[in-house]
C-alpha cells in the first residue's frame, strides 16, 4: 500500500505543477519531501536538478526540445531570486522560434558586472551582466529574460541567422524595435554584440514564421534588399496576401511550410487554391517564386537567383503597382496602393 499511495500522491503533484516538480511544491501541497526521494530511488521519478524531478515514463517519452524545456524550468527552479534563463531556454518557454534542437546545459543571466566568472553546476550554467528590470518575466513558474533579451542574446550567441528569426518573432509578438537598439547600447563591450546590432537592424514585424524569416535572410546573406513582407496584392476584386514581394521587380515569393500539406485530407484542396492564386497572380503581371524549409536551409543561395530569374522574364513589362502594405478593410488610409 505504501508505493501505492506514494505514486498517487506523486501524481497529485505533477497534476498540480506540471511536468517538473520541485522538493518545494511538496511541502506547499503537505507531503513529506522524503516521497519524492523514496520515488526516484524506485526509478520511477528522475532527478533533473538540484530538487527538482521529473517522472521517468514522460522523461523517456519526450523529445529533445521537451527534455531541454524540462531541464530550464528545473535549473530555474533551482537557482536565486535573481537569475533569469537565457538564449535558448527562454526561447523555449517564450514560444520563440528555434532553428535547431538546444544543445548542452540551459544558461541564466543575473545582473551584475559581467567580468565575474559564471556559476556552473551539472544542470546548468549562470552568468552575470545587463539585466534591466524591464526585461524580466515569468514563463512556467520561473525567471526568464524578455523577448527583447532573448533575441540579442541568441544573435551573440547563435548567430545571425538563428538571431533574426528570433527577433522577428520577438518583433512580430508586438517587441518595440527600440528595445533592442536600447539593449545593445548598453552592452557593447560584450562578445557577438555587433551581430546582435545587425539583426536588431534588419528585423521585420511583418514576418510571421521562421521560413518567411529565412526567406528574407537568403537575400540579406547575399547582400541584396530583401523582399517586403505579407503584402496584400489586388487581382481584379479579389485580394491576396502573399508572403513577399519585390516592389521593383513585381516578383511575389511565397514560402511553402510543410504544415500545408502533411497529414491533411484536404491536402489536394490546398494545392488546387494555391495553383489558382499563382494564376490570378501572374494574370496581374506578378512572377512568382516558391521555396521550401530545404530551400532556406540547404540552399539559400537559390532564393534570389530564382527571383532574379524570375524578373527577367519580365523584362519590359510594366511592374504592377496593385498592392499596399496595409489590411485593404483599414479604416486608415493605406500605407502604399495604386491601381494597376
């Protein structure tokens, strides 16, 4: 009966908390700490921090992004008043893109001079530097940075490409712009700022996935003007919303996420509307260019050769000028639009 009551009691706890639950949470609920030790001797709960513990089964059942997910909010629980998860971690319990899987331990930063040496244990690592109050929230029970923060730190760290798609979303989730710059002012003693400076100077609120944000960076990396983005393009009565648009050229790029197709019953539905709106839009005088993940990840290069491409086969032909950066239903007047 004892192991019984002991898991069901643990269970009340996950129920409670979440998927990581601290020694803490056990005296707030009024169980003895001793339960979730006797239950991670069992093996039927893993210790992922200092105190905090996960049960196994969903352990061994979770993916790489959900075991390091598990393990920030578990250094988080376990680290001072004063630390806040950083980069990747945070990225996580914002709901911030990431590019690809985190790798090794979660980071915090705590406010203070950053020439102090970090604090380091088997679950994670705390460093010091810039924190302005400003910048600090709460994600699932712990102390993380801002978006703002977030997205400079990935940039120093990650580089500029992981950097911009997280500042686009940081942007695009309604991020002032200037509280980046305002950030990198403060820090620019500090390794990797220049890339952050470049990122916080080439985001775009109006990128709205993290394949619009490579599409932009394929033309960025090439040293071209990248496209405008999510403009809304007027065919006859009708309009379109198109992922990007070349002004000077009349080229349309449209990114294909694979969550259009996969798994959807109305796959073919999806491909016959899309062929349509290609054809309404070349019948306005656009071209159009489609991409894919693997063409922003594996060759990004081939984005604005293909836009190029695309421009010369209109050569001399009149650029369509029926679009505006604006919601055609705005009760403002638009941004940009003419009538072809």
């Amino acid at each position: 009966m004892g192991i019984v009551n002991d898991r069901r009691q643990a269970a009340q706890l996950f129920d409670r908390w979440g998927p990581v639950v601290h020694l803490r949470d056990a005296d707030a609920g009024g169980i003895a700490r001793g339960l979730l030790l006797r239950q991670a001797d069992r093996g039927e709960l893993l210790r992922i921090a200092k105190s905090a513990f996960v049960q196994t089964d969903d352990w061994e059942s979770a993916s790489v992004r959900e075991r390091f997910c598990r393990q920030a909010i578990a250094f988080g629980l376990c680290t001072g008043d004063d630390a806040h998860l950083t980069g990747p971690a945070a990225a996580l319990l914002l709901g911030l893109p990431l590019l690809g899987d985190p790798v090794g331990l979660p980071v915090a930063v705590r406010p203070g001079d950053p020439h102090i040496g970090h604090d380091r244990s088997p679950y994670g690592r705390v460093r010091h530097g810039h924190l302005p109050l400003v910048h600090r929230t709460v994600r699932s029970r712990v102390r993380t940075v801002g978006a703002a923060y977030c997205a400079v730190d990935v940039a120093r760290h990650l580089g500029p490409r992981d950097g911009l798609v997280v500042a686009d979303a940081a942007l695009h989730g309604g991020v002032d712009p200037a509280s980046l710059i305002d950030l990198i002012k403060h820090m620019q003693a500090y390794p990797g700022i220049s890339t952050a400076l470049w990122v916080a100077q080439h985001a775009d609120p109006g990128c709205e996935s993290a394949l619009e944000t490579l599409g932009r960076y394929a033309f960025l990396a090439a040293k071209l003007t990248p496209p405008l983005s999510n403009v809304w393009v007027r065919v006859d009565d009708r309009w379109f919303r198109v992922d990007h648009l070349q002004p000077e050229s009349g080229v349309v790029l449209e990114a294909d996420g694979a969550v259009k197709y996969n798994n959807r019953d109305d796959a073919d539905q999806v491909v016959t509307s899309e062929k349509a709106r290609e054809r309404a839009l070349r019948r306005a005088g656009f071209g159009v260019v489609r991409y894919t993940w693997a063409d922003a990840v594996g060759s990004p290069w081939s984005i604005p050769q293909r836009a190029r491409d695309e421009a010369s086969l209109r050569a001399g032909k009149p650029v369509p000028t029926c679009w505006t950066l604006d919601p055609p239903w705005s009760t403002t007047p638009p941004a940009r639009i003419n009538s072809a």
